[in-house]
C-alpha cells in the first residue's frame, strides 16, 4: 500500500476525483509539452456527465489556459479502466497532434495512466488488509498507529499535524461564514445555524448538533471551493474532522498527540479500502466516499475511547458496512446535495458505531475486509446511472421536478 500522505491530500474543492485529480494530470500534461501552442482535452463517462458541476473545465483551463484549450465533454462514452477517463492533446501550430495521453482519476485526487495497476507512489507498507495487520498489531502488542509510524517513519506525524492544522481551519471558517454556495441549487451554508442552535440547546442534542455543524462546517467549505483534506475524498472530506474535533471538545484529557495517532488510524483503515477496493464515487458510489470515511471516523473514535485493536476494527467494519449500497447522485452534478447532509449523518454514525464496538468485546462474523470486498463487487454491480453520473436516483428525481415547472 501507498503512503497515507496519498490518502489526506491538502487541496481546494469541490472534488478529489473531478477537480484535483484534472488538475494534477493537467499540470503533469504541460510539463511535459512546453511547448505546445493549443491543448485539447476529452472528458469521457462521470467526468463529463458531472463534470460542469464539479468544475473539472475550470481546474483543466486554470492550469493549460482557457484562451488555448478546447474541453470535448462525451459522458456516453466509456474507457475501459475507471469511469473518470481523460484524453490529454497537444496541438503544433498547425493544430497537429504532437503528443497524446490517456489518464484516469480514480479518486481521493490521485490519478493513473492506462495499464497502470497501482499508484504512482512505491508502496511503504508490507501488510496488504486489516485483518494481518490486526493479527501483527496483537501479536507485537503495538496499536494501529505505531504500525503507521513503523512504515511511515518519524516525519509522518509533522505531515499529520499540518493535515490537522487544515482540517479545524476548514471547521473555523464552515462555522463562521454564512450565505448561498456557488452553482445553480442556491443552496444556503446550514453550519452557522446549527451551531448556533446547538450552543442554547440542552444537554441532549449537543453531540448531535455539534458533530453535525463541524461535519455541514467543513463540507460546505469543500462544496464552495475552500481548502480541506481529502478523508478520502473532497465529498466526505467533513466526517473524520468533525468526529475527531468533537472527541476532542468534550474530554480534556485529549491532546494534539492523541488526534494525530487517531488520524493515522483512521487513514489506515482508509489506506485498505483504498487499496482493496475504491474511493472513488465514479467506481462504486458513495459507498466509497462516505462509507469509507464513516469507518476511518469510526476507527479513529474507538482508538480515542480506549478500544482494542479488536474493537476499533469493529468500528470500522460497522461504519462501511452500514453504507453498502450507498448510490452516488449529486442533484445538478454539485457536491452538495446530498453529498453534504451525508457528511453530518455518516459523522454521527461514526460515533455511534465507535461507543458501539467499545459497548462490545470486540468479536463479530464479519471482518472489515470482507466488508470492502463486498463493497467493491457491489460498486461494480451498480447500475453506472447510480456512480456519480447526476443520471439517476436523487439527481433524476430533482431534475423532473423542475422540468414539470
């Protein structure tokens, strides 16, 4: 498995698979032809059916200029090894084809080349899925996150504390700005409020209403643009801080230290799924977005109540497999509905599934790997109008209401 700094990638939104992931095979695309006079860039399958709306032709122009850079959209057009294909041209002066590029983004901002089977980063990790990792961990009697630090090094926790830095400036900002988010919705920033209400609430609804504002905080910040992590991706970027930010609020013996062992748990579990089965909405839905991110929450909060290297692989297994079947439907190809209201409930989901799994002795049927695999062959068994294409479910239900209008 890759290094988890491929997993939390600092960026700006709305999405790791339509805008970061563009941007950065972009950026490589005109490093490598200078000197090109014009570009053109072919968006095929999700990215071009959601592609506007998730700004994928202002992160490409941004970086090859729009004045000379043509964007052909072909969302009924498939390329055979990720959903989000792109084709790179460069064009001589006399609009000749001198150089030419396949490239996927397959999610969490990464990005492969056709009949590239991994990542573009060598692998720092010599166990493959949770369940080795937990029978190691038990056998040294380590934690997840000395695993990571074994693998990753000493430097690992100054990047993970510079994640964290973004992450609570994301909740800062998401809790203090108010009005209408970009695009066609008109949709209004929910997070002020709902914190606002929290704070003269009673004792009953604080957990929910704050870890909801911390979630609505950081998801409308990556929804108008704002600088988050990918926790694994742009559209459930607002889970893992908002659970963790919480935790951190309410027991006063928690330190700076303790979330960055929490963070790097929780990329762990995300760096599996990541590795066995996918991120990326376009492939199998939201499943791998918010379901991905719910378990890596619910991992990070059981370690930080205490739990075992048992139960905290509970957690994680609880928080994916309760979203198998998630379908991917952003209305009007924004990653805002339902993409934000589903980072405030996966978050307290991920709680919920943490006081669950420390509640228990651990022991389950059902491992979290077997979980991913099954998350993965169900992405794959969905019907591609359910995979981030705003074809179907929620998108289509919004869309015939409006044309009825």
């Amino acid at each position: 498995m890759e290094s988890i700094r491929e997993l939390y990638r600092i960026g700006v939104g709305p999405s790791s698979s339509h805008t970061m992931g563009p941007r950065k095979a972009a950026e490589r695309f005109l490093a490598a032809n200078p000197g090109a006079q014009r570009f053109r860039v072919t968006l095929y399958e999700s990215l071009a059916a959601t592609g506007k709306g998730h700004l994928t032709d202002w992160a490409v122009n941004d970086v090859l200029g729009s004045e000379r850079t043509e964007v052909i959209w072909k969302p009924d057009e498939k390329l055979p090894m990720h959903p989000n294909g792109m084709r790179f041209e460069a064009l001589g002066a006399d609009d000749a084809v001198i150089a030419s590029w396949t490239v996927y983004s397959v999610g969490g901002g990464a990005i492969r080349e056709e009949g590239q089977t991994a990542g573009l980063t060598a692998g720092v990790y010599d166990l493959p899925d949770i369940t080795s990792i937990m029978e190691m961990c038990a056998d040294k009697g380590i934690d997840y996150w000395e695993y990571v630090a074994r693998c990753e090094g000493p430097e690992i926790w100054d990047f993970l504390r510079e994640v964290w830095g973004v992450m609570t400036a994301a909740i800062a900002r998401g809790l203090k700005t108010q009005g209408v988010l970009p695009g066609s919705l008109g949709l209004r920033r929910q997070a002020w409020s709902y914190y606002r209400k929290t704070k003269h609430s009673g004792p009953d609804l604080q957990q929910t209403g704050k870890v909801t504002a911390y979630a609505l905080a950081v998801a409308e910040e990556n929804a108008a643009g704002g600088v988050i992590v990918t926790a694994p991706t742009c559209g459930a970027s607002g889970i893992v801080p908002a659970v963790l930010h919480y935790l951190k609020e309410i027991h006063d013996d928690l330190d700076d230290d303790d979330i960055l062992k929490a963070l790097a748990t929780a990329a762990l579990f995300g760096n599996v799924i990541k590795h066995n089965g996918s991120i990326s909405g376009a492939e199998v839905g939201c499943q791998g977005e918010v379901g991905s991110a719910c378990a890596m929450a619910a991992a990070a909060a059981a370690q930080l109540m205490g739990g075992s290297v048992r139960q905290i692989e509970y957690a994680a297994e609880m928080g994916l497999e309760h979203h198998l079947g998630l379908t991917c439907d952003p209305v009007d190809g924004l990653v805002q509905i339902p993409c934000i209201e589903r980072n405030a409930c996966a978050s307290t989901r991920a709680l919920s599934r943490a006081q669950m799994a420390i509640l228990s002795d651990g022991f389950h049927r059902i491992t979290f790997d077997e979980v991913v695999a099954v998350m993965k062959q169900t992405g794959h068994d969905l019907p591609s109008l359910y995979r981030e294409t705003s074809t179907g479910g929620l998108a289509k239900a919004y869309g015939d209401r409006a044309l009825k209008k």
